[in-house]
C-alpha cells in the first residue's frame, strides 16, 4: 500500500465529521477494508458488554474482534494492556502496549491502522457525548508509557494524531450492517462521494447454492452533491430471502465499471 493519502485515496474526501453523540449501547468501531486497488476506513457499529470506558471498549474491540463483514480486517493484535482519558481540550491519550503493534506490515498498512485507532477513538469519545463541540480533536499514543514509540517499525509517534480524511472509503453502506435480519421494506443508508453526485446500487439474489443474480437495482442521490462526501439513502421491498446488497460509483460510458464497491450480505425474512 502506498504509504500516502494523497497518492492512494481516490475518493477525493477532504472532511470526516465526528459522529454524533447517541444514547444507544452501541461501539463505533473502524475496520480496514479493500475497494479496488485501495485500502480505507469503514465503520460497524457493535454491541458494547459491560460499562467501562467506552473509547477503552471501542479500541479493546478494534484490536481484539472481528468485524461482522468479512471483508474488512484489522491489522492490530489484542494488547495486553490499554488505558484511554480525555482532557476537557479533547486530547485523547491512548496508553497501549507495544504487543499490538506485532503484526508484519509495510509503512501503507501502518499509516492506515494508525488512522484506524484516531478515528475508533474519536468516534467513541463523539458518540458517548464526550467531545467539546466546535473544538478539534487530537489523539496523544503512548506505547507502554512512553512516546516516540516506532509503530509497526515504522512510523515515529512523536506528535499527536488526528482523522486523516484521506482514508476514508468512497462509499460505505452504513446500514444494514452485514448479515441484518430485515423485514420488507427497508432503508439502505450511508455515504459516499462521485463525480456525478450519484451512486448506483444493486440488490442480488442469493440462492441457497451460493450462486447470485441482480433482482433490483438502481440509481440514488448523495445529498451534497457531485464532488463531494455525502450522505445517501434509498428503500427497497423485496421478497423474502437472501440478498447481497452493492453500492458503488458506475461509470455511465461502462455499466461493468464499479467502483468503490462496498457490499453486504443480508436476510429478508
């Protein structure tokens, strides 16, 4: 993976907003994903046990699950230690241990996870109403105590981090989430950015032989427009069975072009 945003993210995105804070029991949690010859930022959201720290909790999940969409992964292995705090001038210090950091991988992956762990932490600490509005945020990481650490052998963690919206997917189904009950009809929504403004979605059936064929499929509008990161959403009504669902960006000149393609598998019952 290049090592650069700049030089591996098409999607063109220049903002990532911070959630916004919820009153459910549900983790924020960021995964890496593949797009085309790409890697970037996606988001479950997972059911939070207990109720510890929650920017602990989101990270203790990034770094120690698996995300429910099996095409998205993480790099990072569970720690054996981690404590999180925010200050009222929204710098969030992460102190974990450098066993995380033991997986073999080049400076592209590292940079991603870095970013990965920024966003995990941030959208936990927005989501539990922890954030200082209109002030930005910044990520302090500490490796067992101390700063300066060589993350993955490869990037000096000598300043304080922040969202890198270079690595953020160009188009990123936000709900359902992969494997979803759902009954008929239903929302699909998420965010996206093309040139055109618009995204094309397909709905394929699944049959129980595992072999698949478009049912539905159609047109929606990302709402700030061509160019720009926006939100999207659209309904559908299908009958019952098992579906996968595509979003992507089309190319009008080559209906077989898809890209930025995120995906889910889901069940209408």
């Amino acid at each position: 993976m290049p090592a650069s945003a700049g030089s591996s993210a098409t999607s063109g995105v220049t903002g990532a907003p911070l959630e916004t804070a919820q009153t459910s029991t549900k983790l924020p949690v960021y995964w890496l994903g593949h797009s085309g010859a790409g890697i970037y930022l996606y988001r479950e959201f997972l059911t939070m046990t207990g109720d510890g720290d929650p920017i602990e909790a989101a990270l203790l999940t990034m770094t120690s699950e698996k995300p429910l969409d099996g095409d998205y992964f993480t790099p990072w292995k569970k720690p054996s230690r981690l404590g999180a705090a925010i200050s009222a001038k929204n710098i969030i210090t992460v102190d974990i241990s450098s066993d995380a950091f033991s997986t073999n991988v080049d400076e592209g992956i590292a940079r991603r996870a870095l970013a990965q762990l920024v966003y995990t932490a941030t959208a936990a600490a927005a989501n539990a109403g922890l954030i200082v509005a209109n002030q930005p945020v910044h990520v302090s990481l500490l490796v067992d105590g101390h700063t300066d650490y060589l993350a993955f052998g490869k990037i000096k963690l000598d300043q304080p981090l922040v969202r890198d919206s270079g690595f953020v997917a160009p188009v990123w189904v936000i709900d359902p989430q992969e494997g979803t009950d759902l009954g008929a009809p239903f929302k699909v929504s998420g965010q996206g950015i093309s040139a055109s403004g618009t995204l094309v979605w397909q709905l394929l059936k699944v049959s129980p032989e595992g072999q698949k064929s478009v049912f539905l499929s159609g047109s929606t509008i990302i709402g700030t427009g061509p160019g720009q990161l926006g939100p999207f959403e659209f309904s559908v009504q299908p009958p019952a069975g098992s579906y996968e669902l595509r979003v992507y960006s089309g190319d009008p000149a080559d209906p077989a072009d898809q890209a930025g393609v995120d995906s889910k598998l889901i069940k209408v019952s």
